[in-house]
C-alpha cells in the first residue's frame, strides 16, 4: 500500500565534521569543559553578538543559573506563558518563586498587555518564550521591565538564529540579563544535551559561572595560584551545569552550519505555506514583520469548526500516511502537577486553551529531502479534503517557483 518510508517528526543533522572533531577530543585526553568549550562560547559570542556567553548542559539550566544568580527567590512571583515547555515554569518552582501565567497572543508569543495585568508588588521577571522560533515583542517586554523594575530573562530555546529587530536574540543590543538557549537533540543547533547563556552584565556572568560549577570560586584560584593549581573555595550552594568538551565539539560545528540550516528551513516553511495558501481549514504560521523567524518549528492550526475531525486524529491520519508529527504545547494549566496555581483565576490564559485543541507542528528540518516534503504537503491536503466540512477543496500544484530551492530565492 504505502510505499513512503516513516518520515521522522525530527532529525539531526550530523555529519563528519562534528564526528571528527568528537574522536579528536576523546583522543585529546580532555573530556570536561576546556578549551573547546571556551572556542564554543566565543564562537557564539561572535555568531549571536553577545557579549558575554557561558555554556551549559541544558537551557533549563541556563533559565535556572540566571534566576539563581539574579536572586529571584520565595516570595517573588515570576511571569510566563502557558504555551511553553515544563522547563520554563519548573526553574521558576526550583528556586523558590511562584509562577504567574500571562495569557498569548495571536502570534502564539506571550502577550505584553496581559503581562502588564499580572504584574504585582512581588513580581520579580518575566521569562517571554520565543514560541517555534518567532520572535516576542520584545520592546514591549523591556518598556514594561523598566516600568516595574523588573529581571527579564529570555527562554530563546526555539531562537537560536531568530533576530529581533535587527539584532540577534542573545546579542549585546539585548535589554534582557540573560538569554539561555537550548541544544537539545531537537533543537535547531545541537550537542545532544547543552545549552548556552548570554548576558552583557558582567558580574551576572561571574556570578553564572560560580553558581554553574557548585560553587567554587575561580577568583580564589587565581589569587593563590603560586601556592598550585590544587586550591580553590566554595564560596556558594552552586550547581554542577558545565557543558562537557565532548558536546562543544558537535556544537562547534553546527554553529558552522547554522545559518545554512535556518535557510533551508525557512524554504521549507515557505514551501509549506504556499501549499497551504488556499485551504482555509488551515491557519499557517504569521510572518514575522520584525525580524527573522529562525523556523524551530512549523506549528500548524486547524480551523476546527471547518473539519469533521480533530487533532489527535489528523495526527493519526499522518501517522497512517507514514508522516511523524507533534504537539507544541500542552499548555501548563493542563499538566496535573502545574494545576494547584495555573488553575487559579488570576493565571487564566483562555487564548491559550482555545488555541491548543488546534495545534498540529509538522516535520521541518535540513536533512529532510524535497520529496518529503512534497509528500508531506500532499498528504496534509489529502487529510483536509477527506475531512472537509465544506466545499471542494481547491487543488494546488508544485511550480518552478513552488520547488523548495525555487522559494524565497
Ligand atoms: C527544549 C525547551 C526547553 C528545555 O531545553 P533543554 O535544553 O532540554 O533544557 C526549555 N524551553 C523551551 C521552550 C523548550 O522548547
């Protein structure tokens, strides 16, 4: 029957480069953090324009670094948006302070007018996600965390490579103290596990730093550095977040070839976008007007009451069709463990509970091929006609300017 072999939700794109660099640094005889670690945050100092990076072993650590060393703690109330991964709201609970949902906006991003809503005497930071890889309103964000005197801390797991208003997330330019990105298996850059933290503060850095390797003091290092390399102090309760040479050599080398990825992606996205122009059961991705979407994701939305199907079973007739997809997110009020504060009233987040039922992410990444891809696009028309509420759908063909190397050329 169906010929087309399983085309995976995602796949990482490695290749000689990091395998190489990977036997290099095992045959080296330094595996922890050293100098192929600093390569890889001066690299991506110069790639993001940050001024200062620090690498760790996931971006839920780098988010909770940050909340740690800015002395958010019991008592303080963080902002976030319900449409996000765990991890945003669980750093919140791990140092101490209380999670405050503000609800999203059309474009998915968390919304600056409900921020301000949330905002009370004990709101210490707002932690804005850059959902799929589009950026916030950043601008937003920052008028309202100088209003307040607030922290922001970017969760920029979906932004590595997403620009913001001519800038890089994560750059210099940034109003934020800190930016964490994400180097998961999935993620658009990935050491299998890691992350990297931005800041242009430099004590922040410092403090970062102490916190990220249990607390031990570099300083005291250096100052007693004629008595040996042997001594140092812990001087904090830190943590052990250190990103392992072993994983800045693959991230080295997807750094390389980042801006080669987020091309093909983006002729990927557009490739979908054009074959889903004219069926009105689908709602695509928003354009992003200021700025560069860095396309971690393409989050689909079906126009439900257009469709005599919902969306466990659109995914279901993926899956049929050999075709892996996901779901970005399950807002946090629906998780069982978040529900004793996302319930309360003062965390409603309806925009975000009418919009999940809708959600469908598809498969978008370098290594998937054309064909795939037209596959895909097909198979998900096929899908819409079948379950048509309404008229005929209309029918579409891949042109010369509809070939992924066609587009945006
Ligand atoms: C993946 C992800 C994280 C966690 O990243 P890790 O590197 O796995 O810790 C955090 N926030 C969002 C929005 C994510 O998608």
């Amino acid at each position: 029957m169906n010929q087309q072999p399983f085309i995976p939700f995602n796949k990482p794109e490695i290749d000689d480069a990091e395998i190489d660099e990977v036997v290099d640094t095992l045959r080296s005889g330094w595996l922890t953090t050293g100098v192929r670690t600093a390569q890889f945050e001066r690299e991506f100092c110069q790639y993001t324009g940050a001024r200062h990076a620090l690498a760790v072993n996931s971006c839920t650590a780098a988010l909770h670094l940050a909340l740690a060393a800015l002395g958010v703690g019991p008592g303080d109330e963080v902002i976030t948006t319900p449409l996000t991964f765990c991890a945003t709201v669980n750093v919140i609970l791990h140092v101490g302070a209380t999670p405050v949902l503000a609800d999203i906006g059309p474009d998915g991003n968390i919304d600056s007018l409900s921020i301000e809503a949330r905002i009370t005497p004990r709101t210490k930071a707002i932690i804005p996600v850059h959902f799929a890889g589009a950026p916030c309103d950043m601008n937003a964000i920052w008028s309202l965390a100088k209003k307040y005197s607030l922290f922001v801390i970017e969760d920029a797991a979906h932004a590595v490579g997403t620009h913001y208003d001519g800038q890089s997330i994560g750059s210099r330019e940034s109003r934020s103290d800190a930016v964490a990105f994400s180097f998961y298996a999935t993620k658009n850059l990935t050491t299998g596990e890691g992350g990297m933290v931005t800041t242009s503060d430099e004590l922040l850095l410092n403090r970062m730093k102490v916190l990220a390797l249990h607390g031990i003091s570099k300083d005291a290092w250096n100052r007693y550095h004629e008595e040996g390399n042997w001594y140092y102090e812990v001087v904090d309760n830190g943590f052990k977040y250190n990103l392992s040479d072993i994983q800045s050599a693959i991230g080295i080398h997807q750094l390389r070839k980042l801006e080669r990825f987020i091309d093909r992606r983006a002729r990927q996205a557009a490739f979908y976008q054009q074959a889903f122009a004219n069926l009105e059961q689908l709602e695509l991705p928003a354009p992003v007007t200021n700025g560069r979407h860095s396309w971690h994701l393409y989050a689909l939305r079906l126009n439900l009451e257009l469709l005599n199907i919902d969306r466990s079973h659109f995914i279901v007739e993926l899956r049929n069709r050999h075709i892996g997809a996901s779901v970005h997110f399950i807002p946090i009020p629906l998780h069982p463990f978040f529900k004793r504060f996302a319930n309360l009233a003062h965390n409603a987040c309806p925009n975000c509970l009418k919009l999940y039922p809708r959600l469908v992410s598809l498969p978008l990444y370098p290594s998937m091929t054309d064909s795939e891809l037209l596959y895909i696009a097909n198979s998900v028309r096929d899908i819409v006609k079948k379950f048509s509420k309404t008229a005929p759908v209309p029918s579409w063909q891949p042109g010369v300017t509809t070939t992924v190397e066609g587009i945006a050329q």
